[in-house]
C-alpha cells in the first residue's frame, strides 16, 4: 500500500487517543500527501456557518449560493498541480449523481448536520450518511473521500477569516481518518459585503491553496 496511504492508516489509527488541539491544526506531514496518484472524490462543501450567539455558529442560508465557488476553487488549485484524472471533484459527482438520478442522491445535500464536529476515529458514519457516502463514492473507481463538511465565515473583526473544516472518509467502513481545520483571512474586500460573491471568491481562494498544498506541495 502507498506510502500515503499508510500515513493515513497511522493516523486513523491513533485518532483516538489525539487531542482535539492537535486533531484541528494542520499536520506537520499531510495525511493527503502523496494521494494525487490515487482515486479520490471530495464531495461539495456541506455548511456555510457565520456566528451566532453565546459563540455558537449558525448554517448561513447564504450557503447554497455561495460554497459552489470554494468547490470551483478547490478543483482549480489541485488541477493547477496537476491532480485531475484520479480525481472526482465537485461539479463531476454531481453531474454523475444526476445521471444516477433516483440511486445515489445529492451529493450536495448529505445528511451531514450531526457530524459537523466529528473527530476522526473507529465510530462508524450515522446512517444515512453512510450509505449516501458509500453509494456516491460507488460511482467512481475512488475509495477515500474529502468532505468540506463546513466552512465558518467571520467578519466581525479587520480581517475577515474562513476556516474549513475537512473530512477524510474511507467509504468502505464510514469511518472518518482524518478531520482538521484549514484557515485562511484577509482584509475585507472594498466596497463588497461579507457575504457577497466577490468577497467570498477572495477569501475562500486562500483557503482552496492551501489545501492543495497538502496534497502536493509548493
């Protein structure tokens, strides 16, 4: 099995044991490095939360609107790194899903509320999410899969931040490898509202190279 592969069984397999300190930071040897040459799908992004209050985070109804353009993003950045025939991004599950119509679902519309804060570990995904998983993941040669399961969007101080929060799913057992946080700001767009095309496209750019960075580096 490829090195990547193994790096991240070993994860996976210490998960448990992790602390959600070091859970959510980035780490030092990418769980993704290495897999440009496997089969892979990374689904749409899921959630887009803005905050609420008490410090909670509340699902934007912004969202369907606006995270089709960190998945137009994302598929951008792995493709400028040469990462595109092994790969299904956003926009080819949904049209392969729509294909399928009546079998696999929406991948755009997961039943994935209840694991928006879900560590990596041996628990199994909840049905259906599972099942929706694993039937879309089916339609593909890929077994793992990247889930940008929520994207939180703060504006309330001079720069405005996006942190998305990210999935590696092995599609066979529904189980969770890998779960971190990548997160990029920037000062706010002029004249453009928080959650206007423009100025998400520009914060969430940030956000997409970065995570191609830890599937092939720069």
């Amino acid at each position: 099995m490829l090195a990547a592969l193994s790096a991240a069984a070993l994860l996976y397999g210490c998960a448990s044991s992790a602390t959600n300190e070091k859970e959510n930071a980035l780490p030092s040897a990418s769980p993704l490095a290495g897999m440009a040459g496997r089969h892979m799908v990374v689904f749409p992004a899921q959630y887009l939360s803005t905050p609420g209050s008490a410090g909670s985070w509340e699902v934007s109804q912004a969202g369907p609107s606006l995270l089709p353009i960190l998945d137009e993003e994302i598929a951008d950045q792995l493709r400028k790194r040469g990462v595109n025939n092994n790969w299904t991004f956003a926009r080819e599950i949904i049209q392969s899903a729509e294909r399928n119509a009546g079998l696999a679902g929406d991948p755009r519309q997961l039943a994935a509320q209840g694991i928006r804060r879900s560590p990596a570990g041996d628990t199994p995904l909840p049905e259906p999410l599972a099942s929706q998983i694993r039937t879309l993941v089916s339609l593909t040669s890929a077994r793992f899969a990247l889930l940008p399961i929520e994207t939180r969007l703060d504006s309330r101080s001079a720069e405005r931040k996006a942190i998305v929060r990210v999935l590696l799913i092995d599609s066979r057992t529904a189980r969770i490898l890998w779960a971190g946080d990548i997160e990029a700001s920037a000062p706010p767009a002029a004249s453009a509202e928080a959650l206007s095309p423009y100025a998400f496209r520009i914060l969430v750019r940030d956000v997409a190279t970065r995570f191609a960075d830890m599937v092939v580096a720069q």
